[in-house]
C-alpha cells in the first residue's frame, strides 16, 4: 500500500526553522513505521536523520511523535496508523527535547532528570556469596516499573511539561518509584523527600498522558499517585 | 581533538559497563559509545542468565561447563568454560546484590528455569539453570549495570562511532572516533583500549540483532592486521518470529514450549530423543530447516521462508504473563495473536557471533596463533572470542560471557594501566581515519548504500546461513567480493555535519562487508560439520583435522586463514548426541 510521510525536518546546518517534508513510500501493512523510514533512508534520502537500534521495541532508540501520539516507530504497525488516521501521517521529534537534527532530539535534560533521583539501589548491607531474600509479592510491587526503557515517550506526551519545563518528568517519577517500592533498597524515606518538591511528583496534574502512551505499558500515573500516597503517610516530611 | 585517558571503553552494553565499573575505580576512564548506553543490545536479551546456584534443584558448576562444552560442540577452551562456569555463581550474586529484580521462588531465592542444552549430571536430562527476570532478563542486567555506572560516576561519552585502532610496536596507543552530534574526529589516547562492541548479526537478512550490530570492533581490528577468530561459526537461532527475525526466547520452550510441523507432531521427538525443544540451538535450528525441507513447513512448499509453529498454548495465561510478558507483548503486536490462544509462527534468525577478536581469560588480544598479547588491547563480550561458545553457544551463556569476561577485563586493566606508560599520540594517527571519511562525503557522485547492503544479507543468508557446501560459499566469498568492489565508490547523500546518519549507515556498510568476507572464506576453509557450521559437502565433524580454532587475517581483498589447537584438557572430545 501507498502512504505519505509528512516529517518535521530541521538541519541545523542549513535550516532557519523547521519544516515539513512529504515522502511517498510503497509499504506492507504489517510493516512498522520504522520500516517505512528505513525505505527512505536507504533508498530515497539518506539526509533524513532518525535514531533507531533494536527495531522491535526494548531498546527506545526511535521515540517520535506519531499522529500527534507519542510512541515508538518500531512498535507502530503502519495498518494500525492508517486504519486509525488515514493514510498520511504525520511524523514529529519528541516534544520538549531541544531537535539537534529531524527526527533527532538532544536527551541531556531528560536523562539529567533521570540521573537526579539516584536511579540505584542504596543498600550497604554487606552480602557474602549469596542473594538477599525477597518474596515474590514483594518483588511484584514494582514489577512494571522495571519495564521502563528511558524512550522519552512520556515525556514528551506530559502536559504538564508544556508549562512547567523542571518538572523532573513521568519517567523519572517512575525510576524514583522503582527503588522506592523495592524491599531491598535502604533510602526510601530519603526517596520520598527527593520527589517531594513542587517539580517533584506533586507537579503530576493526573492527565494519564504518559499512561496511555507507554510503550511497556507502565502503569505510571497510578504509580506517581501510589508515590504521593507515601510521603503523605511518611511522619515528618517537610514540604 | 585529542583526549587522554588511562583507559577507553568502546561499546557500552554488559561487558563494556561490566568493565568500566572495574575499570573506572583505578584508571581514568572513558566509556565511548555509538548509542546510549541504555540503547544497547544486551538490553534486548530475554531468557536468562545461568549459573549452577542450585535454587530449584541440585546443580554444580562442573556439570554447567561440561553442557557448555559439549554445546559448542569441543570446540571450547575448557579451562575457559570451566571458569566461566564457576564465576557464574558469583557474578549474579553480584547481580542481584547490586539490584537486578530477579524473578523469585516461593522462597524469596532468585527462580532458575531450563534452558537448551543445560543438563544435570553430564547429560541426563534438562536442569533449572537460567536465572532471569521475566523474559528481559538484559534489560535488567543492561539497566542495573548501567545505574551502577552512575553510582559510581563512570565517564560517558555517547553517540561516538569508532573509525579506527591505533597501534605502534605492538601496544595499543588508543582509537579514532567521530562524535555524531558535530561530525569532528577525536583521538582518545589510553594506556588500555577494550573493545565490547557486540555482535554482526546485521550482515544477514533476518536476524534478531540490531539495526546497530554491525561488528565494528572486530572490523577495526581486523583492518589493523589482528585476526578474527572462529568466524565461521554463527548462531542462528531456532525461534524468530516469521519474517522479521524478532527473537521469542529460548524461554518459551524452557517453560514447556513445543515445536510442531504441519501435522502438529512434535518433530523434535525425531532428532533430539533425551532433550527434546530443549537441545542446543544448532541442531533444533538444522531439525527446523530439515522439516522446512522435507515439505512439512506449515505452508509446506518446502521454499526458503516456510515456517513451523511453537505452541505455547497449553503454559496458560498465567504463566505468559509472569514469566513471558514481552514474548507475550511481540505476539501481540507484530502477528496479531496471543501465544495462550494461538501458536507463534516460527523460523530461524540471524543470532549471534561465536567468533570474534581473539582474547585470552583476562580479555587480552591475541594477534597470532602463538597467541601473542597485543600491549593494551582488550576486547570482551560477543565481539571477543574466548573461546567459551566454540562451535555453537548455549542459550544464557551469552550474558554470563559479558558479566563474566567483562569483570575481567575490567580488573585487568585496573592492574596494567598502573605500570603501562601514557600514550603519546599526535593528530596524524588519524589520518587514514579522515582520509576515509573524506572520500565518503567528498560530495562526488556515487552509488548510495542502500542496494549494497541489502545484496549482503541476502548473499550472507543464502548462502552462509544454517546448511552450507562449497559451491555456495564460493558464490558467496565472490559476490561479497564484487560488492566490496562498489562499495568504494560509495558516497553520502547527506554532507551536513550535524547528527549525519547518513554517514554512519556508510561506516557500518563497511564493516559488515569486511566481516562478511572473513565469515565466508573461514568457512569455506572449514572441511568439516561442527556446532554451527553445517555442511552439506562434509556432513562428519572431523577431529583429527579440524579440532582446531581459525584466526582469519583481513589482507587488503584477501583473508589469510591460520589456526591454533584447542584447549582439551579436562574432557575428551566424544560424539555428540543429545
């Protein structure tokens, strides 16, 4: 089948402001929108710029904007798109991220945010040859919060990031939980007074945004307001 | 730009991290990286991680080298696999301490499941081997390790793709990359260069690997006179999903999985009697092909891209969801069914190299069949060849290859970097390295890569894929002959500096053509059937002449094989039937 692209393109290079270029490309239903962007890179124009490695969804290289929705063109089957929208469809960089090159968004601040909430366990407790114990129920509660691949997608798709450019982002919030919930980690309470703050999760305004769009399915408002829920339960948080 | 560290990384997945978080304690380090370090293909690993913890039931780390072994079909160095085996243990241990979210028995105590070609006592039948986290068991080593790193504020620098390896008398002196985000050439000087680059996988038509697997260490390597060894050995894996090569792990079948044919039969029943879905990837991927074959693919027209059917069914939704959510998510979104009503259309893929740059235990290079240590130059990871995987890897070995060789390489830099002099290195070490990248965008007209690329895989698949003979893999080493030829007058169409995919496409073009000319003529050489290597022409696995390791040296058009013994000292090589 038949479909039209129509790609935001920035070269910075040569480009004053962006612009939308229309590509026609012949494509299988069942093939991903990263297919269709491979046939013009290799075979129409080599200058548009993309990032893109596993092609099947783990790895998070190739967040974009699809149809206005945020997602992954490798998990973005072309028939779904089409049946949906149409057969033109509109493809944008991720929301934001400053563009360095089309498609291509410079990440610093998103993984800076990341990198804030101290995205390891924190736990010295000395183990000799041998795992600490944790029960399945237990290793449950922050089980989809372990699928997070750091795409962007959420992050882009928020809200609340239109107006509010510190709000350290769904993704982060998600990464706080992670340690948060986990029975092994020893900081939690120092966790919950990290993400504590007016830029922290109480900037999550509940618009399910970044929910609906994950890619790996994270449940993450639900865990953002599970997050909330904590510190107002922690004795002695100061705001 | 030149830059001086102790020590550069290049490739940041299991084994690049594994050793920079060793390495990064006692020696300025650089981690160097074409992607995100959280982009890498570690993170697409599913099934598990083994090592004989002994959680579900007895295991000993004998038996798990033993398997290893055995699966890569003797070609092993067995005191290797012997350490590999019993580092295991600790290296997820480690994992977990660190904060891996392993999936956990009732006890609380890391889950192991079965995986193919792991067996209790020497073969008597499948063991509870592989530990894992769901089916992204990877993921999580990939994330865990990569939180560490930040933890222990290891130095990054992304999207630089490696051009080239600078070595002077022996040593290695550093590498020359360029930084996608501007297109400037840098020069990392380092005492120790390690190499943790991943596979190649992408030289084939389907493959699960990668759009970014394209072997570049290996290739700078090869281009700069080091041999590749054991390069005629590939792994393709018995379980892609149909036409787009997706991996469905291994795990499916550890969990109870079941292969069938066109008349439902359970066919493994035919050529794996004891093991059954659950023998070494080689022979279920060969018993698929045969069935393709024979005309009892589902279609059953016996072509090329026939496929079989991996029923899942009976494991039950549960099951799926707790422990093959992705394999479960996959299914879903590229076929359209869910694997607890529908059975998975199945068909081998391109998976994953056991050859790779020559090292020894502690990651060193070794340039020669007297294995001579290049000064300073490591390599770990899918890229290196140990050798633990020999003829054909067994599912899970492959991340405890990274945790395992890159915590050694790590530390081995950690001691060499304190006597090792600084590197002295001027810009003309990159010359060649800009000479190249200047022709490519020297704005001349030229063919694009697109319909080179797409001539490899299809050369590769066709005709160096599961079953090989002679007259095929000639073809082969001449049309990847040919398309190296057009290669040269390739140009970009983007000349921008900025973020120029264009010119990485090129750059990767290049060394998954290399890389295919020395899989091709070493196997082609190869006068035997051995693991992964299938000949139609040499059915028999031939001891007496070909118990031996290749090292593929890349000179100019042609590729020189040489070979050395392998290390048989713990267990004698015997048939092996499963």
């Amino acid at each position: 089948m038949n479909i039209i692209l129509k790609i935001k393109r920035y070269n910075p290079d040569t480009d004053k402001q962006p612009y939308v270029q229309e590509y026609k490309v012949d494509v299988q239903p069942n093939e991903r929108l990263l297919d269709a962007l491979m046939q013009i890179k290799r075979f129409q124009d080599g200058s548009l710029g993309f990032r893109k490695s596993c092609a099947h969804g783990v790895c998070g290289s190739d967040a974009m904007r699809i149809n206005g929705k945020d997602g992954l063109a490798c998990k973005t089957l072309v028939k779904d798109v089409v049946e949906k929208d149409g057969d033109i469809v509109t493809v944008e960089p991720l929301h934001h991220l400053p563009v360095l090159r089309d498609l291509i968004v410079k990440q610093d601040d998103f993984f800076n945010k990341y990198r804030a909430v101290q995205p390891f366990l924190i736990n010295d407790e000395k183990m000799d040859r041998q795992e600490r114990v944790q029960s399945p129920e237990e290793r449950l509660v922050f089980d989809d919060t372990t699928n997070c691949i750091l795409c962007g997608a959420c992050y882009s798709s928020c809200p609340i990031l239109d107006t509010k450019p510190d709000y350290i982002g769904p993704a982060a919030c998600v990464q706080a939980f992670r340690f948060i919930a986990d029975s092994r980690d020893r900081a939690k309470n120092e966790r919950l007074q990290m993400v504590h703050t007016s830029d922290g999760v109480w900037a999550c305004d509940n618009h399910f945004k970044c929910t609906q769009c994950c890619p790996r399915g994270i449940l993450i408002t639900k865990r953002i307001n599970q997050t909330k829920q904590m510190i107002k339960e922690l004795k002695g948080v100061k705001k | 730009m030149i830059h001086q560290f102790d020590t550069v990384i290049v490739g940041s997945g299991g084994a690049g991290l594994y050793a920079a978080l060793e390495a990064s304690q006692k020696s300025r380090t650089a981690v160097l990286s074409k992607l995100h370090p959280v982009r890498s293909h570690t993170g697409a690993a599913q099934g598990g991680i083994s090592a004989a913890l002994g959680n579900v039931e007895e295991d000993k780390a004998e038996w798990h080298a033993f398997d290893t072994v055995k699966g890569g079909d003797y070609l092993v160095d067995q005191q290797a696999a012997q350490t590999l085996a019993e580092e295991a243990i600790q290296a997820v241990y480690d994992l977990e301490n660190r904060g891996l979210p392993f999936n956990r028995t009732k006890d609380g105590r890391i889950d192991q499941r079965r995986f193919g070609g792991h067996t209790r006592n020497f073969g008597e039948g499948p063991v509870h081997r592989a530990c894992y986290a769901a089916d992204r068991t990877g993921h999580m080593i990939l994330q865990t390790l990569y939180q560490q790193c930040i933890k222990n504020k290891v130095s990054f620098f992304d999207e630089y793709q490696v051009l080239d390896v600078i070595l002077e008398d022996n040593t290695c002196k550093g590498v020359v990359v360029v930084e996608l985000a501007t297109g400037e050439l840098h020069i990392f000087a380092a005492k120790a260069v390690l190499f943790a680059t991943g596979g190649f996988g992408r030289m084939f038509k389907i493959t699960s690997n990668a759009y970014a697997n394209t072997g570049d260490g290996p290739a700078v390597c090869a281009r700069r006179g080091i041999p590749l060894e054991d390069m005629e050995f590939y792994q393709f894996h018995p379980t892609g999903i149909m036409g787009l090569g997706i991996l469905i792990s291994e795990a499916v079948r550890g969990e109870g999985g079941i292969l069938r044919n066109r008349k439902g039969e359970r066919f493994m029943e035919r050529y794996s009697p004891k093991l059954l879905d659950l023998a070494p990837r080689d022979i279920v991927a060969r018993s698929i092909q045969t069935e393709i074959r024979a005309g009892m693919g589902i279609r059953g027209d016996s072509k090329i891209d026939d496929y079989v059917h991996l029923d899942a069914t009976h494991l039950g939704k549960e099951t799926l969801k707790k422990k093959l959510p992705d394999i479960t998510d996959f299914c879903k979104t590229y076929l359209g069914i869910d694997p607890a009503d529908a059975p998975i259309p199945v068909l081998p893929t391109a998976h994953y190299a056991m050859g790779g740059i020559p090292t020894d235990m502690h990651g060193r290079v070794l340039k020669d069949a007297d294995n001579t240590i290049v000064s300073g130059l490591y390599a770990a990871g899918e890229c290196a060849c140990v050798s633990v995987h020999g003829a054909n890897r067994l599912g899970t070995n492959s991340l405890l290859d990274l945790v395992v060789f890159g915590r050694r390489a790590g530390q081995h830099i950690a001691e060499y970097i304190k006597s090792a002099k600084a590197a002295v290195v001027d810009d003309s070490a990159a010359n060649d390295a800009r000479e190249w990248i200047s022709r490519i965008t020297d704005g001349a007209a030229g063919p694009h890569g697109g319909h080179i690329s797409e001539e490899m895989q299809t050369t590769m698949m066709e005709k160096v894929g599961i079953y090989r003979n002679a007259q095929q893999m000639q073809a082969a080493v001449d049309e990847i002959q040919a398309l190296r030829k057009r290669y040269h007058a390739v140009r970009v169409q983007d000349t921008s500096k900025s973020f120029n995919t264009d010119l990485l496409e090129v750059i990767e073009l290049g060394n998954l053509l290399d890389l295919s000319l020395v899989t091709a003529a070493a196997a082609l050489q190869r006068q035997e059937s051995r693991g992964a290597h299938s000949r139609e022409d040499f059915t028999e696995r031939d001891d007496e002449k070909w118990l031996r390791h290749s090292l593929a040296y890349l000179e100019g058009d042609t590729v020189r094989l040489d070979y050395k013994p392998v290390d048989t000292s713990i267990w004698e090589p015997k048939p092996r039937i499963y």
